[in-house]
C-alpha cells in the first residue's frame, strides 16, 4: 500500500480523482438546493418565458421592437445593442489610443507631455464616473430649438441628429458590406500578393481594392435610394422637435464616448509598449539602406510593433466589450440592462443569469478566436534575436 | 547622381576631418582625421568604448557628429538631407545583431531597397538578389524568413542585402561579435571574397587573421582617437605604440 502512495503516477492520478470527483459533488450540491429553494417558492424553472411577450418596451434598438415581442427577441435586440456599442466603442478607442499612444513615443516633448498627463487621467478615473460625467454633459446640451448645428450635425440634450441615407434596407444591407469589404479587401491582397508582388506595387493593387469595393458601395446606396427623396435626409426643426435624420441617443453617445476616452488611454499604452519594444536595429539597418522615414516607418516599425500589440490588444479588446455593461447605469438597453429587467419581470433569475453568461462568454471567444486567427497568421517565423 | 559625380571626381571614398562625436558630456571622438582610399580595406580595432562603432556610424549618419567634416565620395555629409540619402544609396553596412527585417523573406530582405530606394523594376531586383544570395552561398534559403536561419546564414543575408544596393563602399560594425565560433568563418570568408572583388571596406573587427589577409591597413584606436595606422604586417609585428602593443598581447595572446 505503501509502495502504491509512494508511485507518482498513482499519486497524480488520485488526486486528479479527488479532484473532480469534489467539484462535481459540489455543482451537484447546487443544482439540488437551488431545485428545492425554488420549488418552495413556487417557481416553475425552464425556458418557456422566452416565448411570453415582455410587455415593457427598449429605449434603443436596431430591430423592430414593441412590447409585444417574446423575450428572445429582447435578448437579441440586447445582444445586437451591446455588440454594436462595443464595436463604436473599440474602433473609437483604438483611434483615440493609437494617437495618444504615438503622441507618447514621439520625439516632440509637447506631444509627450499631452499624451502622458490624458493617460494618467482618464486611466485613473472609474469608468462608470466617466459614463456619468459625459451623460450629464450630453442631457445638459441646448433643447432642439436652441441646437447648434454643423455640416447637418445637431447636438441636442435629446441626443446627436445626423443625416440619415434615405436608401432602402437591402441596399443598406449590402452598402455596409461593400464598405467591410473595402478594409478586408487589401489586407487579403496584400497577405495573397505577398510574395509574388513588389513593395511598391503591392500597395497599388490594395489601394486599388479598396477603392473598387468603396465605389461599389457608393453605386448601391445611389441606385437604393427611396424614389422621390433627396439621397440625404437632414434633421430639421419641426414645431419643438426635430423631424427627420437620425437620432443617436444620449444614452448611446455617453457610453461611446467614455468607453473610446477610458479605453484610449490603456489602449495608448499597449501602442506605446508596442513601438519601443521593436528593435532599434531593424530601424537603424533599414535607414542605412536609404529608405526613407516614412517607409521606415511603415514598413518596419509598424508591422513589427503591431505583431507586439495584437495580443495585448484583444485582452483589451475582450475588457471594453465587457465595460458596456456600464449601459445599466445610464439607461441604455444593452444586453445586461435587458437581462435585468428580464429578471425583473419574469422572475426566472437563474435561466436568464445563464443565458447572460453564455451570452457574453459567445461575444468574447470568438472576438479571442479571431485574434488568434491573427496573431497565428502574422506570428514571426522561426527564433527572434532581439537587436 | 552623386556616384556619376564623384567617380570622376575621383578623390578619396572617405575623408573625415577633425570629427568630433559627444554623448552628452562624454567626448566619444576627439579630433580624429582619416582618409580611405577607392578600394582600400581598413580593419579598425580597439577596446570597446574606444569610438570605432561611432566613428563607421558617423559615415552613414546614424549617428550625428558634432565637429569637423566627413565627405563621403565627394559628397560632405551635412544636414542635407538629399546629401544623407545619396551617401546612405552608396554605403552599404552590416551590423553586429544583422538587423534582418524578421517579417520579410529573406529575398524580400534583399528585395525592399533596391525597388523602394533604386526604384528598380522587380524581375531585376531579384535577380540581383538571387545573384547575390548565391554570392554568400546561401541561395537555397531565399524563400525563408530570418528567423528559421542560423546567426552565421543570418549575418551572410544581411551582407547580401547591402550589396543588392550594389553600394561603393561598405561598412561591417563588428559583423561576427555575435557568433558562434564554427560560423564566423563562414562569414569572413565572404567578406574575404568581398575585398577580393576591389570593395572599398571599413571593418571594425577583433579577427587579427582577418586583418592580416586583407586589410591594406590596420588601424588602433583609444580613447576617442586614432592612436596608431600601419600595413598589418608593421602593426603585428613591429608597433611603436605602448597601448597598441598591451592590446594586441591581450588580443593575440590566446
């Protein structure tokens, strides 16, 4: 028996049984109080609410809603919501991070101080301080009668008006993923042409891509428009409200905005990490063959300083798109605000607790899975010396 | 342009007048005057902090000097930028790290400044890239990146890299301090080809059996200064300079 404890295989393999063998015990456990607690409290558990009209209604939605809709249409509208806060809020933060983050490895000292003291501001004020500071500034803003207006832009305490494209919904469609198009085209062109075509000439036939996808989604919103409109549809003063374009709520506009300035200044320090970890060497070699700063610069320093970032980078990525949770402090019906209220009004806290967490956990792997995707595909082959 | 010039110029490659180099405080080149003949090879040596790497970082301005003039192929190195560029179009180098572009292929390594800098048509480009490569007798490797290769294939491609410029003269800055002894030979024999073919070279270097094949002249520096030039056989065997002398006995004496 001795000689049996004493093996190291057996031992491994014991403690990886009494291991599992306690976590199981331990969901099981669960499982079985929360079964009893609730059918003392007479709540049947399942997922049939989802089907049952919620009976309130979404501030915001991209989908039709009314309270008429099924709970899982809710949710969708919540997922759909969140996904398109997080998508405004990270390509806002990594624009807002990407300038502040070469303001800080630049050699102007004006340019480092300014992008020093923004990071050591906004990276130290809670998040949620943030959304709360640009909502009351938002609500704040003139009433429509009183708005300001700029190049068809107006910023009202009711939220931003923007012109809207008087196009139909297929057309729209297809608009979005012409211009999706235009940003992947060149980045495929130039992985597919990489080795068969020059420098140069590479950046031609990307450009050249994305141009022809632009153009076509150009094409298509032209030919979709709405017959008898004007193509742009401008807001306009109408009585005390305002008629026409688009409406982006100040709920909406607060959470962008604080997640793009929050996240900007950790995303600023990932850029900053990203650049000085590229080998002056690679610089140096690269300026003594005649090539100048500029495509020292992006051809070099860039790429080599993006292969640094990339994986910082999703970490943040996954971070922020966790931050418009922040939604339910402002009231923006995000993916967690209409868990909540689900929770509210149906009372089925654990199977929407459930379907949350699977929820976010969906948005987040494959926003991780991509980013792999990435990093394996542009990873540096073989040993790396570091000059 | 300036290679049209100053060919029929016809003075010396290099020509540095009382240089002057400060970090800071620190005076790194005191006053140092050196001329390099078309075609000579100089080996440059010295205990480390002794200016050599400073003084071939001066020629192609990646380090800024402070005082006197370098006029490089007839052209003075000065805030020009036009100037910087063209000196920098006919001085090739190759440093102690090899500074590959690890996210290139290696051909694409030898590719990227003739097309970008020389504006030379592809099918040219490479080539002279593979004529190269071949050259450093590692043709077969073209197609991989830098990584995959060893230090002594790494430094042959960054010595084929600078001469897909097909510069006039070239600089190496310690170009076989970073090896592995069984890989240094490898490279200084196609250095040793190299100054066979008439390159003009400047090599800071600490392989005496180099210097003593090749180089036309041997020079010594201390303390931010030349302190002693001769032919090598001079320089090994009869130096004047007590400091040459201890360096050299430290150098050789193993």
């Amino acid at each position: 028996m001795v000689s049996l404890l004493r093996n190291q295989k057996v031992r491994n393999t014991l403690l990886q049984v009494v291991y599992v063998g306690s976590l199981a015990a331990l969901v099981l456990a669960g499982i079985i109080i929360a079964r009893r607690n609730l059918a003392e409290q007479g709540i049947t558990s399942g997922f049939d609410f989802l089907y049952k009209s919620t009976g309130w209604d979404v501030n915001f939605s991209l989908l039709p809603a009314t309270a008429n809709d099924p709970y899982w249409w809710f949710f969708l509208i919540g997922i759909i919501n969140t996904l398109f806060l997080g998508c405004t809020g990270l390509i806002l933060a990594t624009l807002v991070g990407t300038i502040v983050g070469l303001a800080r490895t630049s050699a102007n000292e004006l340019a480092q101080l300014l992008g020093r003291t923004y990071v050591d501001i906004f990276r130290n004020i809670p998040l949620i301080l943030q959304v709360f500071f640009w909502y009351a500034l938002i609500t704040h803003l003139p009433t429509p009668r009183a708005a300001h207006e700029a190049w068809g832009l107006l910023l009202t305490s009711r939220g931003l008006y923007v012109p809207a494209p008087n196009v139909g919904g297929v057309a729209m469609a297809l608009a979005t993923s012409a211009v999706i198009a235009a940003i992947a085209l060149p980045v495929w062109l130039g992985r597919t042409s990489r080795l068969s075509q020059p420098f140069g000439q590479r950046a031609t036939i990307q450009l050249a891509g994305a141009a022809a996808a632009l153009a076509c989604a150009a094409i298509i919103l032209v030919v979709g428009r709405l017959p008898d409109a004007p193509l742009l549809d401008f807001p306009a003063l109408q009585g005390l409200n305002l008629r026409g374009g688009l409406r982006v709520p100040p709920e909406f506009s607060a959470l962008a905005i604080a997640i793009a300035i929050y996240g900007g200044s950790y995303i600023a320090e990932i850029v900053r990490g990203g650049f000085k970890s590229v080998g002056k060497g690679q610089m140096e070699a690269a300026r003594s063959l005649g090539l100048s700063p500029w495509r020292v610069f992006t051809l070099v320093r860039l790429p080599l300083a993006l292969r640094a970032m990339l994986p910082i980078l999703a970490n943040q990525y996954v971070w922020l798109m966790k931050a418009t949770t922040m939604g339910i402090a402002v009231g923006f019906t995000d993916f967690f605000m209409i868990v909540a209220l689900t929770i509210n009004h149906s009372g089925q806290t654990l199977e929407v607790i459930g379907i949350l967490m699977g929820g976010f956990l969906a948005i987040n792997l494959s926003l991780a899975a991509v980013f792999n995707r990435i990093n394996k595909a542009i990873a540096l082959k073989g040993n790396q010396l570091r000059g | 342009m300036i290679s049209s010039n100053s060919t029929k110029a016809g003075g010396p490659a290099v020509r540095i007048e009382n240089l002057d180099k400060y970090y800071g405080t620190f005076h790194a080149l005191r006053k140092v005057n050196l001329s390099v003949e078309r075609g000579e090879r100089i080996v440059i040596c010295g205990p480390s902090g002794s200016g050599k790497s400073t003084m071939i970082r001066c020629i192609n301005r990646l380090e800024q000097h402070n005082g006197g003039r370098i006029t490089v192929l007839g052209t003075e190195l000065n805030d020009d930028i036009g100037n910087i560029d063209g000196i920098r179009r006919e001085v090739g180098m190759v440093f102690q790290h090899f500074n590959l572009f690890p996210h290139m292929t290696v051909l694409e390594n030898c590719m990227i400044a003739p097309t970008l800098v020389r504006n030379q048509p592809r099918a040219e480009a490479e080539a002279t890239a593979r004529r190269y490569l071949e050259k450093v007798r590692i043709p077969e490797q073209a197609m991989k990146f830098p990584g995959q290769l060893s230090g002594g294939q790494q430094q042959r491609v960054a010595i084929a890299r600078a001469l897909c410029m097909q510069p006039q003269i070239m600089l190496f800055d310690e170009p076989t301090s970073a090896l592995d002894p069984e890989m240094i030979s490898e490279v200084l024999d196609v250095m040793v080809t190299l100054a066979s073919d008439g390159m003009t070279m400047i090599c800071v270097t600490h392989e005496m059996g180099f210097a003593r094949r090749v180089a036309d002249r041997v020079i010594f520096m201390d303390g931010g200064e030349i302190v002693e030039q001769a032919p090598p056989e001079e320089f090994f065997t009869a130096s004047q300079n007590e400091r040459t002398r201890q360096f050299l006995s430290q150098v050789l004496g193993h």
